[in-house]
C-alpha cells in the first residue's frame, strides 16, 4: 500500500527550503538553478517540438526559477524571450543572478506587454510570475500578464504554482490555468484543493534533493490519499452469513424527500451492507419497496415509533431527505441516542447546528458529512469563510463535535484526531443532487463492514468519487446519482 503524500502550506515550504539549503551546503542560487532545470527537463519531455517559449517572469525567486529555464532553453538554441513584470533593475538576490544568467545566455528580456509578440499555438508560455510569496489580490501589472497568458491559444507549463493560485488555501481569481505544473519541494495543500486541480493542470513533483530528515522535520498540511493508499475491504470468507456485514438503518425521507432516504439505502446496498433498514414517512414505502424490494421499509410518523427500531441495526445512517420539521428533529433526537454507530449527513447536520436536538454532543462514534452550506452553519460562520480555508474549517467541526468529519468539495476533506486528509475524486458532473446521499449509505455499509470509521471514510469518499467517474464515461451532464450505483458494486471488492 503507497503512503499518503505529504502537502504542505507556503510557510512549511518555505522551511523545507531552508532545510534543504543548510543540509546540502548550498547557496541558494544552486537550488534555483535546480529548479530551473526540473522545469526545463519536463518542457522537453511534454513539448520535445515546441517553436518558441515565452516565459513569463515576476520579481520575486519564482521570477527567478523561469530566468533560469529561458538560459536553459536558449543553450538549446530554442527561441525564447522573457517579458519581466518587474524591471530587472530591481530585481534582488538570486533571482538578480538568474536573470544575469539568462541574459549572458543571449535571451531577450522585455518589460512591456506591447513589445511582446502576439503568441500563437506553437508557442509555450512558461509562467513564472508568482509562487509560494504570492498573497492578497493579483497587482494590476501582474494581473495584466496573467490575463495576456489566458489568451495565448499555446500550452502553458506553471513554475511550482500556477500564478493567482493561492498555495495555501486552493483559493484565486483571477489565475493561470496551466497544462503542466512543476512544483518543488513540497507539494502544496492548494495545488490539490479548491480551484486548484481545474488550474493545474498535470501536477509533476521535484524533490530538488530535499533531504530526508527535512521531510520528518517540517509537519504536513494534510495527508492526500490516492487509490493505492486507500485499505479496502478483505475478501469474503466462503462461510459467511449476511449478519456479519452490518444492518443499517436509514433514518430520513421527510414529506417531498422521499427518494434521499431511498438512495442512501440503495448505495448500502451496493456497497455490500448484509441488511438495510429503512425508517420514513408512510407515504414512501411502497415506492421504496418497488424499487428496492432488498430493504426492509418501516413507517414511522413519530419519534416514538422510531424508537423499537433502534435495537438492531449496528449502524445508523441519519439524515437524507429528514427535512426540517418537528417529524425530523423528533427522529434525530432518538437516533442520536441510540449506542451504534451513527453517520449524519444533511438536515440532521442542519438541525444540529440549530443547537436544539443533541445540544453540545460530542462522539467520536460518528461520522458527519457536511458540504461548505452545512460546514458554514455547523461553524455559525459564512460559506466564504469555510471556502477561505476549508482545511481549517474541517477541523474546527471535528474539534467541535469529535469523531470523523467529511468535508465534500472538488478535494475531500476527511478530518479525525489525527489530523486532515484529502482524497481528490469525482468529477464536475456529480455536481447534481442525490450524490450525497449514496455518499452517507456507502460510509454507513463500511462501518457496518468492521472499517474503522477513518478508514470507512476515506475508502468511502474515493470509491464514490470513482464510481461517478466510470459512470460519467457516458457524460457528465446529466449524470444521475443512481447511475453510480452499478459502478459502486464493480469497484467495492
Ligand atoms: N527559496 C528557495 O530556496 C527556492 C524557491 N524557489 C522558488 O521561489 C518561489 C518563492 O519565491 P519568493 O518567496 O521570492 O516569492 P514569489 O516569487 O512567489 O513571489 C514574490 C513576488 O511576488 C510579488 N507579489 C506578492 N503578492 C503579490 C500580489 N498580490 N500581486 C502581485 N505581485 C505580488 C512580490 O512583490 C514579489 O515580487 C517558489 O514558488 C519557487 O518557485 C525555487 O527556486 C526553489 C528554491
Ligand atoms: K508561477
């Protein structure tokens, strides 16, 4: 099984830096002069036939790592030219030296976008305008040469970052949208999450000779889970009874919200639970045992009646189309007492950040799956502020109500007490509704299964993510979240 990857904030990366620098007795013109030449090597390998390169660079040392490719690409007799944002007067330190390099190499350097040749498609832009020291909104100057890199119709390869791209929080406006992104070091958390995988385009890492100890030394970010580090499911015994893998019980399915239960069941189902239970409005049954005739469908039109149902199952998912109305907070009352594992997910997260149903519970027995919306109220705080740093915002709600916490975005987040993790899944199409609720049933039938409720988790978040990319093979435009259902069966063993 692979380990997770380390990614790390600017700051971490900054300290990588500096660790890397004293253990290899370096001067730090020497690692941008490696960085220089990872980049360059990658141009090469992408785009062997490549006419001409523009490279883009900004004032700082990330400026200073494209001086570097433009000499590298000029000793190859490669025509490049290099538009400088800032005048290299101006420029400081290695970064100076760089451009000193590129200019002994022979490479124009130019400081007016008007002086620039319009590029075409056989051009590549390097962008080179800003890395980790990149905060706050884009200058305008900056912002103008990112925007003159937007309308270049060539391939673009970003230095360590796409510029605009915020390396902390996967945040930007106005950025580069790159084909190709080498970053060096240390991966950085924002490559990974929020508008970071739409703008990064392939991500190639460079270690740069970072030693060792310097990665046991600085602490991640977050820990990103890929297919190969994800602990699946053991294979079934030949005597094995369905009692072994869980009874789960979907609580949810108010009046209008019917088919978020049902789908919950169904996503159990398939994710191989041994029984499923359903507890919903009257009005739902016969529809749910049409269409799922596997599930054993209770009416239940008060908390009361919930009640005998809470002994049997081993693990209760709540939430699904529960609604808002006293049926719902009634339900969630005797759900969430009850001594089993307990999954919670939509207006069962509404109504406890309302703070009158389970006012102030902490369990580390269950797993919440809030989207930003619920996040933003479980915190009492805006949508924005969790999109800010939904790092951070994960693990305000797990400090807050303990056990697991699944952050659902374009990176899922997957908050524990020992720390942050992230699986990129999924694709745009799985923006639609219902998708959420299949997530709850797969967590639910995990757990049901043995899995630890982290591991349950993130086995969960990845095989959801990837059932909907099999399924979007056929589009993802309308894209249904049953049509994942099949996909959760062929790729849950
Ligand atoms: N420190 C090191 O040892 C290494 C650093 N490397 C490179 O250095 C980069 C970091 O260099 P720096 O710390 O100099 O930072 P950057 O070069 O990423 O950014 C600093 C520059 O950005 C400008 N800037 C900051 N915020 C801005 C905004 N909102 N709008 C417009 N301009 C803005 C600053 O005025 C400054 O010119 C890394 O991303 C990487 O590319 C590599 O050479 C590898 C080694
Ligand atoms: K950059």
């Amino acid at each position: 099984m692979d380990t997770p990857q380390p990614l790390y904030s600017a700051e971490s990366v900054r300290e990588l830096d500096r660790q890397t620098i004293a253990a290899l007795e370096i001067p730090s013109i020497r690692l941008m002069k490696r960085a220089g030449r990872a980049a360059f090597k990658h141009l090469q390998a992408q785009w062997p036939d490549i006419g001409r390169i523009q490279v883009f660079c900004g004032g700082g040392n990330n400026g200073g790592d494209g001086y570097v490719v433009a000499a590298l690409a000029a000793q190859k007799k490669i025509p490049v030219t290099v538009y400088a944002c800032t005048e290299p007067d101006k420029l400081k330190g290695d970064a100076h030296e760089a451009c000193e390099y590129a200019r002994r190499e022979g490479v124009q350097v130019l400081t007016s976008l008007a002086e620039l040749d319009n590029a075409d498609g056989n051009t590549l832009i390097v962008d080179a305008l800003l890395g980790t020291g990149f905060s706050g909104a884009l200058r305008v100057d900056v912002a103008h040469a990112v925007e003159r890199i937007e309308k270049s119709p060539g391939p673009v390869l970003a230095v360590d970052i796409p510029s605009g791209l915020s390396a902390d929080m996967g945040t930007a406006d106005l950025a580069v949208h790159a084909d190709m992104t080498v970053t060096f070091i240390g991966r950085k958390l924002g490559l990974y999450c929020g508008r970071g995988p739409a703008l990064c385009g392939e991500v190639q890492f460079e270690d740069l000779g970072a030693p060792a100890q310097a990665y046991c030394d600085v602490d991640a970010a977050v820990h990103r889970y890929t297919a190969e580090g994800i602990k699946r499911l053991p294979v079934r015994a030949a005597d094995t009874f369905k009692n072994q893998f869980g009874h789960i019980l979907i609580v949810g399915g108010d009046s209008g919200f019917g088919g978020a239960a049902l789908m919950a069941a169904q996503s159990s189902a398939r994710a191989g639970a041994g029984l499923i239970s359903l507890a919903t409005r009257p009005e739902h049954l016969s529809a749910a045992l049409t269409r799922c005739p596997e599930v054993m469908a209770h009416p239940v039109i008060s908390g009361q009646e919930l009640e005998p149902l809470l002994d049997g199952p081993s693990v209760i998912a709540v939430g699904p189309g529960l609604g808002r109305s006293p049926w719902s907070e009634q339900l969630l009352a005797r759900a969430g007492r009850a001594e089993v594992p307990l999954v919670v997910d939509a207006d069962a997260l509404n109504i406890l950040s309302e703070g009158r149903v389970l006012a102030g519970v902490k369990r580390n027995d269950w797993v919440l799956t809030p989207h930003v919306g619920e996040a933003a109220r479980l915190l009492g705080c805006d949508t924005d502020d969790v999109l800010a740093d939904p790092r951070e915002a994960a693990a305000a709600v797990q400090e807050k109500f303990s056990g697991v916490v699944i952050l659902k975005g374009a990176g899922t987040l997957i908050a524990h007490d020992g720390g942050v993790d992230l699986i990129n899944s999924g694709n745009p199409g799985m923006a639609s509704g219902g998708m959420g609720d299949l997530l709850t049933g797969i967590v639910a039938a995990l757990i049901g299964q043995h899995l630890p409720l982290v591991e349950a988790a993130r086995l969960a978040v990845w095989l959801h993510g990837e059932a909907g990319n099999r399924a979007a093979e056929d589009g993802q435009r309308g894209l249904l979240a049953t049509d994942l259902l099949p996909w959760i069966r062929r790729l849950v063993d």
